[in-house]
C-alpha cells in the first residue's frame, strides 16, 4: 500500500484516536515533522517511531548540538529515543527544557544517568541548595539519579513545597529515597515524623515508607533515633488524626472505593465518568465516607460541569485588577478558576486542608463585581479563608451586602485589610508572593501554575467525557429530607460504622 505524503496541517485533522504508523511518519517532510512535534510526542510512542522522529529532528537541524531549545522542551515521548551520548552535544540549562526530561518515560538508567550528568554541568549555574521548588518540580525525574549527599544540600523548604509531586516519583533509587526522607524531618520542611498528620503522609507519599525512614540518622525529639517503636508510634497518631478528622481508616477507605466504583459501573445515567482513587476521594473525604452523600454530590458535580499557609492549606493568590471585565464575561472568568481548581483536588492534601485565598483589589472597578460569580465558590473545595486587600471604599459595601447573605461560617472566614502589615499578621509572609511582602516572585508563582495546567492538561480534557444521561437519581433541596447526612443506603454509609 503507497501512502500519501502527509503535511502537518492534515495531522491535526486526523480522528483524535487515529495512530500514526511507522510507514505514516516516514512519509512527513522532516520540516513538517518539526512543525507538527507537539502533536505527535504528545501520546507514548513505540520504540521504533520514536526513533524515526528522533533522527528526522536531528537530520533537520543537522546534528544534535543544533537542536534549538523550543523543540527540546516539546520531545515529550520522543525522549525515550534520545541515546545517553546524544546528550554530550545538549545543553540543559533552560528550566522549561529541564522540564521535559524531567517527565516519567520509564527511560533507561543510562540515559537517565546522562540527563542528570548534563543537568548537574548546565543548570544556569546552579548548586542543589539554589535550587527552588519550581525548580524541584520541573526536575521531577532527574532528581532520582542524584546521591543522598546532594538531595540533602537541598533547602528543606523548597523541598516542603515540591513534596506533593516529589512524593510520587517513579524508580527513585534508595541513595535519593534517604535524601528525601532526611529532609522531610527538618523543621523548615515538616519535622519529626511523630508529628505527622494523615495529611502528611498523603501528601509525601512514597517518602513516608518505613524503609526509607529507617535510613534516616537525625534527632527525632521524642525519639534519640529512628526504631521500628518511633514508627510505629507515628503511623498509631496518622491513623488515629484519620478517624477523628474524616472517619477514614483502610477498612473504610477500600470498601468507599468498591462501593463508588460499582455504584458508577452500575449505573446507567452516567458515562465516562473517573473511577480512579484520586477522584473518588475527592466525594468521600468531602462527605466523610458517607456513600449516599459522596454519590450525590458526584451526580451535581457532572451535572454542572505553590504554596501552603502554616496550616498546610494551599494558598491562591489573585490580582483582580488583571482581569479584563470589558473583554471576558463571568463564564470566561469561572473557567479559568475551573482549570486551577481542577488541577489542584486530586492532591490529598489540599482536599483534606482546603485553601486560603489572598486577593489584590487595586484596580478593581464595578464591572469586575458584576462580572463576580458566586456559584464558582459551589466547587468541590474547602474555602478555608478569603484575605482582601486595597479594596476600594464603594466595592467594599458590596462586599459587605454579598457577605450579610452567605451562612456565618463562611463570613466568619473573610477578612479584609487596609494595608500589608496587617495582612502578614494572620498569614504567613513566605506563602505570598515577593510583591506582597513575601519571598517569590508574582511571576515565579504564575508558572508554577502554568507548570500544574500542564502536567493535568490531559486529565482536565478527560473530564469533558464524562457526562450524566439523566438527573432522575439526583436528590434536589425540596427533596432534601430524603437523604440524610447519617443515612444509609443500599450501598452504605460508614459515618456510624465501626470496624474493629
């Protein structure tokens, strides 16, 4: 069979789920096969065709060394063709080509070996102590290939910061494993382990295991050494906070699962939707293992679709004044808070400790207020506190009549100021941007951002398939009475079960 030439243009046309066969690629003009990368690196590749893109990107450009750093950041599954020697002729000090290699491709160990190598010469200078957590999270990966004397040169606190991604690194070695778990007992980052909460150990994930603890040689407060006694003592407190704080242990955590995922299985008004732990923990941890509460609140969920505070709370920081009222409406506004909202609530711990908001009202005018939608707040988050600032005289009012109308709790939670000092007295300084007193850059924190929207892009997509064929089985408020938040259904309800 003779194929035709293919020019990118008619790539992108082509059936979301259409493949491009060796034979396909070998007919792409290497200039359009440059053109058209992001496109066909964006799905793992096989061997052979990543190959075959590999070479027609060097042959473009005549020779590895020439490769311009726009195209090296968008290998993505091309990477596993990149040879450890084609390395030598690269130079990865770009932190946004970094971020490509950084990625998980199950590469080999020698070319893992080689993109560390390359970064530990290129990286703008940089020792591991420089080193900050956007820059943690964008080396991912790499990291693994270190030895435990240079992750623990990391500062503990950038590594507190980047724990809920470095916590879920693939293949690490045990040398970096040890590093990482010396850090995590510093106090900048989140002290002895005796004093961990469920949260903790969510958040640090592969880091918490007893193995990797045991290596660790430092003091421990309560322990003058890290035993099997001092471990077990903290995983008794983890699963105790876990009792109290959400009614959740294993035993209830597992049968939450079976039973949401047999219940969506089953049931015929949905379609496409999420089954994955991360998701339906989102529903279980909001309800507290209420199955019947947790099942509803994912019916309406269908239906309507850096930086942590001393209290471990993710921390949203917005200049309102950036927002143009005159071009974008309210929907434009609630899809770009979407997207980040989105993107956060598969992290354990910021479903578990909610989020605090710090908003800039500079700048604002009435046509932002009216274009302000309540209903975004009606998301699957815990909006833990709002902090606003320079809020001009007139908006104010309208704060305050919006917030006479919301239930005590959530007024409780608003606080404004006049000034920054005022701000830093009820929130930590180094959880806010350098602008307002605090240690980042605004823009560092923007593409830290930008750094989580891409790492979900494909998740957020997925959610767009998800779709509810019918409303029947959501109970509406005048219903309300029929389900109660101590209820049991035929499915089941742990909020009063008690497993021994």
């Amino acid at each position: 069979m003779r194929f035709q030439c293919l020019i990118c243009n008619e790539i992108l046309e082509l059936p979301a789920d259409h493949t491009l066969s060796l034979r396909e690629l070998q007919t792409i003009p290497p200039k359009e096969m440059v053109e058209c990368l992001a496109h066909l690196s964006k799905e793992p590749l096989a061997p052979q065709e990543a190959d075959f893109i590999w070479q027609s990107i060097v042959t473009t450009y005549a020779g590895v060394g020439n490769i311009p750093e726009k195209v090296l950041m968008i290998l993505h599954y091309v990477t596993v063709a990149v040879k450890p020697e084609d390395y030598a002729n690269m130079t990865l000090s770009n932190i946004e080509v970094i971020e490509n290699f950084g990625l998980d491709y199950n590469l080999e160990q020698a070319q893992m070996s080689a993109i560390a190598e390359r970064v530990r010469e290129d990286f703008a200078g940089k020792e591991p102590e420089d080193y900050t957590y956007y820059d943690l999270v964008a080396m991912k990966q790499i990291l693994c290939q270190f030895n435990r004397s240079e992750i623990e040169r990391i500062h503990p606190s950038a590594y507190r910061e980047a724990a809920s991604t470095l916590g879920k690194l693939n293949n690490c070695g045990t040398e970096a494993m040890a590093g990482f778990a010396t850090l995590a007992v510093q106090k900048s980052a989140f002290g002895p382990p005796n004093g961990w909460t469920l949260s903790t150990v969510d958040l640090l994930g592969k880091m918490t295991t007893a193995s990797v603890l045991l290596t660790v040689s430092t003091s421990w407060n309560v322990c003058d050494k890290v035993d099997k006694e001092c471990i077990t003592r903290t995983v008794t407190k983890i699963a105790a906070d876990a009792a109290k704080e959400l009614r959740e242990t294993p035993a209830t955590r597992a049968e939450g699962l079976r039973l949401m995922r047999e219940w969506i299985q089953q049931n015929c008004d949905v379609k496409n939707v999420r089954q994955d732990e991360e998701f339906l923990l989102r529903f279980l941890r909001q309800k507290k293992y209420s199955i019947p509460m947790a099942q509803q609140t994912l019916l309406k969920y269908i239906a309507v679709s850096p930086v942590r505070d001393s209290k471990g709370r993710r921390v949203i920081v917005y200049n309102m004044s950036h927002f143009n009222a005159a071009k974008y409406n309210c929907w434009d506004m609630c899809r770009a808070h979407f997207l980040v909202y989105e993107s956060l609530l598969d992290d354990s711990m910021d479903q578990m400790c909610g989020f605090t908001h710090v908003g800039n009202g500079g700048g604002v005018t009435g046509a932002h207020i009216t274009s302000w939608n309540p209903t975004d707040f009606a998301r699957l988050l815990k909006h833990k506190e709002f902090h606003l600032m320079n809020i001009p005289a007139t908006i104010k009012y309208i704060i305050d009549f919006a917030t006479s109308k919301v239930t005590p709790k959530m007024a409780e939670r608003l606080h404004i100021y006049t000034n920054l000092k005022q701000l830093h007295k009820n929130l930590d300084e180094a959880c806010l941007p350098k602008e307002y007193g605090g240690h980042m850059l605004f823009k560092d924190m923007v593409r830290y951002t930008q750094q989580i929207l891409k790492e979900k892009r494909q998740v957020l997509l997925d959610l767009d398939k998800m779709e509810i064929l019918s409303t029947k089985g959501i109970v509406s408020s005048r219903r309300s009475n029929a389900l109660k938040p101590d209820s049991v259904s035929v499915e089941g309800s742990f909020r009063k079960l008690e497993i021994d």
